[in-house]
C-alpha cells in the first residue's frame, strides 16, 4: 500500500483530492459540519477495528510480508510496463492534451490535402 501510494501519479491525485475537499470543507459551512462529523465517525470505527484486529494480523504476519513481497515485485512489473506512473496528474494530462491536439492536426492535415 505504501509503495502505491508513494507512486508519483497516485500521490499527487490525493494531494488533488485532499485540496479540493478542504477547500470545499472551507467555502460551505454546512458542508464544514458534516465532514467533520464523517471524520470523527471513521477515526472512532478505525481505532476500534485496529484493537480487535490487531492479534489477528500478528497471527497472519507470515503470510502478510509473503503477500507483501509478491504483491511488491508485481507494482514494479506494473512501473515498468506503464512510466505514467511515475509523473504526477497534472503532467499526465498535459501529455495527453498535446498528444490529442497533435493527433487532431494530423487528421485536420490528412483531411485537407
């Protein structure tokens, strides 16, 4: 999970995410009450289930830092078949804005002659 979402294009998707609703959280006051209240719901349900869960992952440890490893080497497998990975959003949809425009002139040419 770590390794997700320190992939570049993934943290900077939740930066973007996290802006957006704290600058919602800021503009509408009554917005501001219900999330805040959402908050202390799922910190009060995480703290609880960590508790309970907590002997059950020490069991399944093993198994855990197995799947950890495979599931790691397949992220890198994944990095490597797709570099967009690696930019942040933004970057993601400059590229893909001028691929499509270079595309569109490219038609508009083949057209027009």
């Amino acid at each position: 999970v770590k390794e997700v979402a320190n992939l570049s294009l993934v943290s900077s998707a939740c930066d973007m995410v996290s802006a957006a609703y704290g600058s919602t959280k800021e503009s509408h006051p009554c917005l501001r009450s219900v999330c805040d209240a959402a908050e202390q719901g799922v910190q009060s349900v995480t703290e609880a289930t960590a508790s309970c869960v907590q002997p059950v992952l020490a069991t399944l440890e093993p198994c855990v830092a197995a799947a950890s490893e495979y599931a790691s080497k397949g992220l890198d497998k994944v990095g490597e078949k797709l570099p967009l990975l690696q930019k942040p959003v933004k970057q993601v949809l400059s590229d893909t804005k001028e691929l499509v425009s270079s595309r569109v002139a490219e038609v508009k040419e083949a057209v027009s002659s």
